[in-house]
C-alpha cells in the first residue's frame, strides 16, 4: 500500500466515524467517556490539534462543526441530556 492510499483509507475510515457519531445522537459523551475514554470533544480536539501540526488556521469551534455536524451550542441544546450520577461517579473515577 502506498502511503497515499494508506492517507486516503484513514480519511475515509475518520469520516465514517464522525457520521456514525453524527447518527448516533442517542450515545452521550460522558458515555463514550465512560467506555471508549474519548468522545465527540476529544475527536475535535485531535482535529484541531492536526490542523495546527499543518499550519491551518482552525478554531476548536470549527473543528467541533466538523464533527458534530452543526455548532456544538445547536447540539447541546438538541442533544444533550445531564449525566446521571452513576454517569458522573464512573466519569469521576476514570478521570483520576
């Protein structure tokens, strides 16, 4: 495999990623947190941080439109829910 091929496989594989994130709006981010130790923000956030490794201007707003699919404040408000408390405590102790 060429590297360019290689490039283009994991591009196709990431943006297969965040349509499924996309799709799955019913799976919180303190739940992939929970299981996987990295969500929607961490993805952006990795997004970003790539960009910047390149030397392209963009900001972690337009990083998280990239993977959520819209601005980040439009899905909280559609999407988010409040962790529950067993949510939280699991969050807690993985964080330590």
């Amino acid at each position: 495999m060429t590297e360019q091929e290689q490039i283009e496989l994991e591009a196709a594989a990431f943006r297969q990623l965040v349509q499924h994130l996309r799709d799955r709006t019913d799976v919180q981010n303190i739940e992939l947190m929970n299981l996987a130790g990295f969500c929607r923000n961490c993805l952006s956030k990795w997004y970003k941080a790539a960009a910047d490794d390149v030397g392209l201007p963009v900001t972690i707003d337009q990083a998280r439109e990239e993977v959520y699919g819209m601005p980040y404040s439009e899905w909280k408000t559609k999407y988010q829910k409040e962790a529950s408390s067993d949510q939280q405590a699991a969050f807690n102790k993985g964080q330590k």
